[in-house]
C-alpha cells in the first residue's frame, strides 16, 4: 500500500526517537521500520518521500491491521494545528524545529504496559536492557524484530 500524506510530516525525527528502543526495528538508512502487529506477522513502513511531500509504503499488513498502522503513526490527521496552536507563544521557537514530527504510539498497548511497569524509577539505558531481557527470555523473534511475549506466557 502507498500512502500519500498532504501535510509535513518528519519521519526521520521519527525514527531517530524509536532506534533509542534497542527492540524496535528501525533502519536509519533505509528510512525504515518493522512494527511486530499482534497477529504474528510484520509490518514494514517505509519513507519514500521528504518531510514536506512525505509518501510512506506500508508492506506485509493485513487489511484489518492498515487502520492501526496509520493511528500508530499518526498518518491520518494532519499536525499542523499543534503547530498553529503554540505559534505566538514562548514554545513557538520549539514548534518550529520540531514541526512535523509525530508522537508515534507504542506499537501494542499491552507491551507499553509491560514497559512502563518495567522502567519504573530506572534510568532510561538500564530500562531498555531489563525490557531487552526480559523480552528476549519471554518473548519471540521473527525476522529480526521482536515481538512481547503473551500475557498467557507471563501468567
């Protein structure tokens, strides 16, 4: 699938954000990212275009799954209006810098649940390797990417 956004939209900040989780998948290069979904398969959502006229092909999602990968990334709804929110403000000069740059949500609610159980009062470095840990003992790997494990395999 292809996808065309008519807003500015900063994938590479994006990006840049999630490689700081050593369990994401991101390749910096390739503009990339594979995003485990909870049917078991990868999704691959790729940069083809610039942050002012931003295409993205989205690979290996099921029908039902497109609509999650575009509220994960924020693709269906313009940010220009946080943009035009905080202009004339003392944040405008932040705004600016950053306009385009999506808050992408956590790939799965239940994983984001573990996460911030885990990195409880941790510094950020030793909270990924405890998430790394214990995803990599519990869970499951695919291609590369790894996916948390079940709550029926932490029960």
């Amino acid at each position: 699938m292809r996808l065309t956004l008519s807003f500015e939209y900063d994938f590479d900040s994006a990006l840049v954000r999630m490689s700081k989780d050593p369990l994401n998948a991101i390749n910096l290069a390739g503009k990339s990212v594979q995003v485990p979904m909870a049917a078991g398969n990868l999704v691959t959502v790729r940069a083809l275009g610039t942050k002012k006229e931003p295409v993205f092909e989205i690979s290996g999602a099921e029908e039902e799954q497109h609509q999650a990968i575009m509220e994960i990334f924020h693709f269906h709804q313009s940010l220009d209006p946080v943009h035009e929110h905080f202009e004339g403000t003392s944040l405008a000069d932040l705004f600016e810098k950053h306009r385009g740059t999506p808050i992408v949500r956590e790939f799965s609610l239940y994983a984001a649940l573990m996460k911030s159980i885990i990195h409880q009062q941790l510094n950020m470095a030793f909270a990924h390797t405890l998430t790394s840990r214990f995803v990599k003992t519990y869970g499951h790997e695919k291609s590369g990417v790894w996916f948390y494990p079940s709550p029926e395999n932490i029960a």
